[in-house]
C-alpha cells in the first residue's frame, strides 16, 4: 500500500461563542486539513490549528513542505514516517509550528494505519476500551454572567456529561471563588467539577486562591502558572490537595519529561498537535505510564478519544466539540462517557460540504 496524494485545506471553523479566557479572545479556530489517500482507496484525516489566518498560513506552508516525506510510503510505517519527518525540522526545532504541522501528518497517516488493518485506532494500539470518562469543556467561560454559568452547567448534564470544565482568572479572584461556589452548589457534589486559570496567576495567588477553592471538592485546577515555570507549578501541586493539571501548552514528549522529573503536576495533558500527533503522544503517555502519573487530553477529541482508551493511564478526555462539523457525524456522549467509535481508523469520516463551506 502506498500514499498517492495528500490533500491539504486552509479552514476557518467558527466557533459557537467567542472564546474569552485569562489569555484568549478568538471567534474562529484557522484549521489546516489534511486527506491522505491511498492506492488502495483508503482516505486517513488529521488537523492542526491556529488562532489567527496568518499564523494558520504558515501551518498549511510547513504541512506542505513535510507532505514529500510521506507521499509514495507505506502508511502502516507511521512511526518510521514520523521519525524521519522529526529529524527533517530539527533546524526549526521541536517546539512551535513545526511539530503542530508534523501532527496534522502523523495523525492521519495512523488513522490510515488502523483502516488498513480494518480495526478501530484504540484496538490497533493494543486497547480494548469502548468508552472513555469525559468532561464538557465547550463553555462556562470566564465572561459569562453567573447566570449564563449555571444555565450552561445545566445545560451540560442534559447533554449527557457528569463532569464541566469552568475557566477562571478574573481582576478579583474573589469573584472566581464565588463562582466556582454557585456552580458547585447548581451540579450537586457528584459531578466532576475542573477549573482552568489559563496561566493567568502568578504562584502566590495560586496557592492562595486554591486553598480557598479547596472546599468545593475540585477535580482539578488547570494551568494555574505560565507553563513554563515548572519549579513554581511543583511548590503549587506541592501546596494544595487539589490536583494540579498542565502540561497542555508544552512541546514534544520530552517536555512531559521535564514536568514530571520536576513534579510539576498530578496530572499530565499533552495536546495532540504540540506533541507532533499520534506517535509523540503515545510516546508521552507511556513516560507518564513509567511514571505513575495518569494523562488526560487537550482538544482534538476526534483521535484524543482513542489514545486515552488505549492508554493504561489514560485519565478523562477533555470533550471539545468544536471541529465537529467537519466530520460527517459527531461523537456521543453517554453518561460521562464518550464513545470511542467502533469503525476503522478514527472512524469519523470528513464531510465534503464542511470543507468547501468553510474554506479559507
């Protein structure tokens, strides 16, 4: 089997709701598509994004340059492909778009893999989970009014989810107390409930905002520092019975090593894109494995879904249906639970209509 074309489209994807955080005010997510198709008739799909036209240009440039390392290969080599494409963007390095670029490539050539061996991607890894634990992450954002918050968190339980995602970070920390506490109080205390500051604290405010948090029985308290401070996200973690979750906005699998040799967080969630796709996040979530640190996941629900089911400690996946209209169907939410589909490879098929409509 060979790959006989790589298809690459420039996309603006509107989202539901501006998204407003600690650091973010965006309305679109610039998505860079890629269809990998085959002698054999099999088409393989994967994505990178930016926030910003400009910054997704260069993604679709660098996915373009990397395409000849994959046309005319096997697809079922997909780590051999990743690997040689890893040491092809050694001089622009392995952090920024150049492993986001790679990922778009590396997913679609594994979902080409698992449809090849006609198997779900989670069982051509080696999993068997049919479902995974998943939070609702597509909202209760840092602008809404309390009563936007507690219609959403509502909102969420009839969708089927039994744990929410809100962000915090607001001028007085005060008022994220109090809305943690409205919400909290409007799910009831066996609904999984994560908070993500964004990085927008510096480490004194963590601890001190988080031991106040404390009494709302949190899941989580996400990104509280800059990602990079890893000895200021440890003496947090350190500080606080909450678990501390990052790691999203880092690079490769060996940033995860150096957020775990620092202890910087209980739970690890590498993003599909900054790991440079399928391959580095399989690499990082065994260095967690080795670790005992169980991982969760950063977007990219579509392929993310199979990686946690396959992952020993693969924790809960973050539910972000944002790209779901490019996709002929969405994903379904049970109980808590998504539903790792049971079709070949991602086992998603892109919708033809969504890639002219939102073409860029």
């Amino acid at each position: 089997m060979k790959i006989t074309q790589i298809v690459v489209h420039r996309l603006s994807v509107p989202l539901p709701r501006p998204v407003r955080t600690a650091r973010h005010d965006h309305a679109h997510a610039d998505t860079v598509v890629v269809e990998m198709r085959t002698d054999a008739g099999l088409v393989g799909s994967g994505y990178c994004f930016a926030f910003g036209a400009h910054r997704a240009r260069a993604l679709a440039a660098l996915v373009d340059d990397l395409v000849p390392l994959y046309e005319g290969r096997d697809p079922r080599a997909a780590r051999a492909h990743f690997t040689a494409a890893w040491r092809a963007i050694n001089f622009l390095g392995h952090a920024g778009v150049a492993p986001m670029a790679l990922s778009a490539l590396d997913t679609a050539c594994w979902d080409l893999a698992a449809r090849a061996a006609g198997l779900p991607l989670v069982r051509h890894l080696g999993g068997d989970r049919t479902r995974v634990p998943a939070y609702a992450s597509a909202g209760l954002w840092i602008d809404y009014s309390m009563d936007e918050l507690l219609a959403e968190a509502e909102q969420f339980l009839g969708q089927g989810h039994r744990a929410m995602k809100m962000r915090i970070g607001r001028a007085r920390p005060a008022e994220d107390v109090e809305r943690v506490r409205r919400v909290r109080e409007a799910v009831g205390p066996d609904v999984g409930l994560l908070v993500d500051v964004n990085q927008g604290w510096d480490e004194a405010t963590a601890i001190r905002v988080g031991r106040e948090l404390e009494a709302f029985g949190l899941s989580w308290l996400e990104e509280p520092l800059p990602y990079e401070d890893l000895e200021g996200c440890a003496r947090v973690a350190a500080a606080l019975t909450t678990p501390v979750a990052t790691g999203e906005s880092d690079y490769g699998s060996l940033a995860m090593k150096r957020h775990l040799e620092a202890r910087a967080a209980d739970v690890l969630m590498p993003d599909l894109q900054r790991m440079g796709g399928v391959t580095g996040f399989l690499d990082a979530a065994a260095l967690c494995q080795a670790w005992h640190q169980p991982v969760s996941s950063h977007l990219f629900t579509e392929t993310s879904c199979h990686l946690l089911a396959a992952a020993p400690n693969g924790l809960i996946l973050e539910h972000m249906p944002w790209w779901d209209a490019l996709f002929t169907e969405p994903l379904s939410v049970a109980d808590g639970h998504v539903l790792v589909p049971e079709r070949p490879g991602i086992g998603l098929e892109l919708s033809a209509p969504a890639l002219a409509r939102f073409k860029a």
